[in-house]
C-alpha cells in the first residue's frame, strides 16, 4: 500500500480488492503500510491483516527501505504474489523488491490471473499501442499494477488485524538523499496526471497561450487533470510537465478529453491505453478521430465553454461566468 | 565525476508494430533500434553535467542484440559520451527486468561511478523498474521520476526534483546514486557528423555473452515468457456527435459519457 502525508492513496484501495479475489476464500491477504495510518482507514481495506511499518521512510528517502519491508512480509507469509501500487514509486519499489525476494516482475498491469505455473500477466507496452501478455512462470511474483487498471472494493465485513514492524536500520549508503523542500504538485491545478482518472489535454487548436485557461476550466469542472501536447509545451503556453506522450507522461485514465490536438504518433503514444477518448477539433479530418471513442468536430472555442456549463449544471457545481 | 549512462536500444517511434509469425513479440523485420526517448535524454543529461563539471567521463552501457546496442553506442559516442560497454544479451531474458538488472549491475559495478543514470522507463515495453532494480544488486539508493538534475560540487552533492503524483521534492543526494530520469528534452543536441565518423571508428568494450551467461546460471529463476503481442482492436474511429448548436453538443456529449460509456 502507498500513502501520501499519513493517508492511504486510492490506488492502495485498487490492489486489495484484487489481492482479495485473487487470494482465495482459503489464502490470505496481508496489507503492508509503509507508515501509520488512521484507525478509520485501516477498517476499509479489505485485508485479513495490515503490518504497519514504524516509523515511516521520511519523503524523499530511496525506496530501499521500503523494499527491505516488504520482501520481510513477502517472507514471514510466505507469499507467492506482490502487488505493488504502480505509482511512480511503485515501479521503483517493485523493481527493487523482485531482484532482493528473486521473484518474476512485471510493472503497467491490466490484467492478472493464476497461470499453468505461476502468473499471467498483461501489460500495456509502447505507451498503450499494444499490449503484451507475460508468464512469470516461477512460485514467486512481484506485480505492479496500472493505475485505475482495476475497481476500489468494499470495506470487508471484519476489519484487519493490525500488526506492528519497526522499520528497518540501513546503511546511509543504501537509503541516501534528503529532502530540502516538499511541494503539492501544481497548486490549484486539481489531480496530476499519472494518478488522475480523467484528463483533458490541449493542442495546438487553441491557437494561442492566452486560450488555455478554456481548457484548464473544463478541467476544473470534471475534477481533471490538465495536459498538453508537445506543440503547447514547445511553444512554452505551458511548462513541460504538462506534456502527455512520448517525451512527456504516459496517462491512462477512464476518461480522456483531447481538445484541439490532431493526433500525431508523438501524441498517442502516452494516452492510447485511456479506457475513452473524446477527441474536440476544428479539423473534421484530424487522425485523433481516428482513435477515439467520441468526436465533436467544430468551433472548440464555442463547444468548450458549452460543455464546461453542461457539466457544472449536471453536477450541481456553480454556474460558469459569461462565456467569452 | 564518472557517469555511467544505461541506454536501451527500442524501435524507432514512427515503426508500425505487429506481432511476429508466432504472435508473442513484436516482429523485429524491417524495425529500425535507435536510441530514443527517456535514454536519449539520459544521455543529453549526461553531457550537460559533463559540461557543467570539467574532467567529467561519461561511460555509456547497453544490452541487448549486439548489432543494436552497438548501434545505441555509436549514437551516444557520436553525442559525445567518452566510453562505450555492450553487454550481449542471450536469449530468453529480455522480458525478466531482474535478470537484466543483474546483468546490467555485473557489468557496471566493474567501473567506478559517482552517477548512474538511465531514463525512467524504456520507449518500448516501459517496465521502469530495471533502474531501481540495478540499484538493488549494487546497494545503492536510487530516486526515479527526476527532474532539474544538478551536480553541486562544494557540498559533493547532487540536488534535483522527484515529481511524485501528488507532490514535487528537492532532494539532495551524495555519489553515488541511481537516476531514472523523468526529464525528457524535446530538442536533444543533434551529432556533428565529423562525430559521427569518428564514432564509426571508436572502440566500444565488448562484454562476451559467455560471461553473463555463466553469470545467469549462478542464479538461474523460472522463466518470463512472452505468451502474446498484439495490437488493440482496431478503433472504429469516433462516434462523431452530429448537433445544432454548441449546447446541444455539449448535452449529447455529457450523456453519452454518462449513461453509455459510464465514466462521469
């Protein structure tokens, strides 16, 4: 499990569900948290048991620690399967944990089930434009999942045990690194875009900087998170970390908005595994329509404001201002 | 200051991909290896810290088929790095991120490093944990997902940014260290081509594959095995929402969204 600032983070909620099922009425799921967390939440997690480890890594320390508890866990339990939340740090750690527990690894997964001999995997590869199905074919498996990948489940009926580890005492030359200044991502700029569930990307089609801010309110108005394609960040209307593709983020919410981006290779490889595509252009003839599930071609600077009311009215938020 | 860069030589971004004959891997015929994407910009990192902290070397190491990691090599030699390691791969381990950490740490902990840099994942099959995984075996701390990159040669240290997803840390760390780097330039230097030729010429360190296979046989694990490769059904292309008015777009949209593919 992962947690942010004490919390456990909603994609820890996706892989316990899992392990649930994939456990078996007769295994046994344990939950390792990588630092206290609140009593309430621990009740949630479908789990039989949590192991808490205490204290927790401070932010910004390697993943080093981290793994050594969990392959500690993998061990005492004596599991055959890990599932890692496929956070950023999440792939770290589980590269990390499988090379110490020596177990197969896969990392970006969609899909798992029992195997002949141990686990099959699928996993989308270069950046969503094909997946590719793995056996990890030994007793032991680290899998790390994508996120949104899979549901969040129901609080169990019996809340876990929690039980209590000491974390571990490593060399300084194994853990390194401290932290002189933590920020929240972009302030005010709503979910990031790996751990967002929906996004909504800008393209070239707004035509300039100052039109952005359309795209940023539609955003706003779906709890979204905003990212451009590389033509917005080039032309510097938005910092780089917005870029969704190839040399920028690979993304792979439910729900992808791509306004007035025409769907160069660039481009979709990094959000072609989205679960649906909506694509706005002026251009009628613009590849994205190619790959997505539902297209508006026309006047973007007519039908963004429209869909950013509509959707404040069928959420009940506030009434947008005058549109421009 | 050493660096040592991990390249990955991964097909060409335009390559149209299709499964082989057998339906498991991607169908290598006729597909350009290049050095591209998170490792192209690991190598671009490498030579502006090259630039920042003079007497700095630059190895770069790359496994896989030896034609293509030779060509990666040549790539990054004609870029300016100064040495070069290929690492043949055998067959049978390409899709175990362990097994080739383990030959990657082998190989790199034969060199002495202050930095060991790679992209944060890979631009074909994308894994990103066979950084973390190297650092493992070698016993070092490593941070993906890195950003704004710098060497601070008074206090010995290398400060950067980790963009995690719901936060943005300044880390400082002392060599050596692992980076996956999350930075990608769009506009990495291109080579010069008196760099390119010379690149033709220039040595490259050659790892037998003897070697990693007896490596491989110390520690031998049950198989990763591709099963299948295959390419998403093709999309119908988009359901094009046809309206009499922006609001009616809007309307038709928002409920199509809600009631039919259910994601608001």
């Amino acid at each position: 499990m992962e947690s942010s600032r004490g919390s456990l983070v909603a994609e820890s909620l996706e892989a316990l569900p899992l392990a649930r099922s994939l456990a078996g009425p007769s295994g046994e799921v344990l939950g390792v948290a990588p630092g206290p967390i609140p009593e309430a939440e621990a009740a949630r997690v479908p789990a039989d048991r949590i192991r808490v480890i205490d204290p927790a890594a401070p932010p910004g320390a390697s993943t080093a620690g981290a793994a050594f508890s969990l392959v500690e866990a993998a061990q005492d339990s004596n599991a055959s399967l890990v599932l890692v939340v496929g956070s950023a740090r999440g792939r770290e750690l589980a590269g990390r944990v499988a090379a110490r527990w020596d177990a197969g690894l896969a990392t970006g997964v969609t899909e798992i089930r029992p195997g002949t001999q141990g686990w099959t995997v699928v996993r989308p590869v270069f950046g969503g434009r094909a997946t590719q199905e793995l056996a990890l074919e030994g007793r032991k498996a680290v899998v790390a999942l994508r996120p949104h990948a899979f549901s969040p489940g129901s609080a169990p009926s019996t809340p876990p045990v929690i039980e209590h580890r000491a974390a571990p005492t490593l060399p300084p030359l194994a853990t390194g690194g401290g932290v002189s200044a933590e920020a929240p991502v972009e302030a005010g700029s709503g979910p990031s875009l790996a751990a967002a569930s929906i996004v909504v990307s800008g393209g070239r089609g707004l035509r300039s900087a100052e039109n952005f801010h359309l795209v940023e309110e539609l955003a706003r108005s779906l709890g979204a998170a905003v990212g451009a394609s590389r033509a917005v960040t080039d032309a510097g209307w938005r910092p780089a970390s917005y870029q969704v593709g190839q040399t920028g983020q690979s993304v792979s919410p439910q729900l992808y908005v791509a306004v007035g981006i025409s769907g160069a290779i660039q481009h979709l490889t990094g959000m072609m595994s989205s679960r649906v595509i909506v694509a706005i252009n002026s251009d009628a003839q613009a590849p994205i329509f190619r790959v997505s599930d539902y297209g508006i071609a026309g006047d973007l600077f007519a039908i963004l404001p429209a869909l950013t009311e509509e959707i404040r009215r069928v959420r009940g938020g506030p009434s947008a201002p005058a549109s421009r | 200051m050493e660096i040592v860069v991990l390249i990955k030589p991964v097909p060409e971004a335009e390559t149209r991909l299709r499964p082989d004959r057998g339906g498991a891997e991607l169908d290598p015929a006729g597909v350009k290896f290049v050095l591209a994407g998170y490792d192209e910009s690991a190598v671009e990192q490498a030579l502006l810290l090259k630039e920042s902290a003079p007497g700095t070397t630059i190895r770069a190491v790359s496994l896989g088929p030896l034609a293509r990691s030779e060509e990666v090599l040549r790539a990054a030699l004609a870029l300016g790095v100064d040495h070069a390691t290929s690492v043949e791969e055998p067959p049978g381990v390409a899709h175990d991120p362990v097994q080739v950490a383990r030959m990657l740490a082998f190989v790199v902990s034969r060199y002495s490093y202050s930095l060991l840099l790679g992209g944060k994942q890979s631009g074909d099959e994308g894994s990103g944990c066979v950084p973390s995984a190297v650092a493992e075996f070698l016993g070092v701390p490593d941070f993906g997902s890195v950003t704004d990159l710098k060497w601070d040669p008074i206090a010995g240290r290398f400060t950067f940014r980790q963009s995690l997803e719901r936060t943005v840390l300044s880390v400082e760390a002392p060599p050596p260290v692992m980076i996956g780097l999350q930075q990608a330039w769009n506009d990495p230097r291109t080579a010069k081509l008196p760099m390119i030729l010379r690149s033709r010429k220039a040595p490259i360190d050659r790892v037998p594959r003897a070697e990693v296979e007896a490596l491989l046989a110390r520690h031998p694990r049950p198989a990763v095995r591709a099963v299948s490769f295959r390419l998403p059904p093709p999309r119908m292309g988009a359901r094009m929402i046809e309206y009499s008015s922006p609001q009616d777009a809007a309307r038709k949209l928002v409920r199509l969204l809600t009631e039919e593919a259910k994601v608001l």
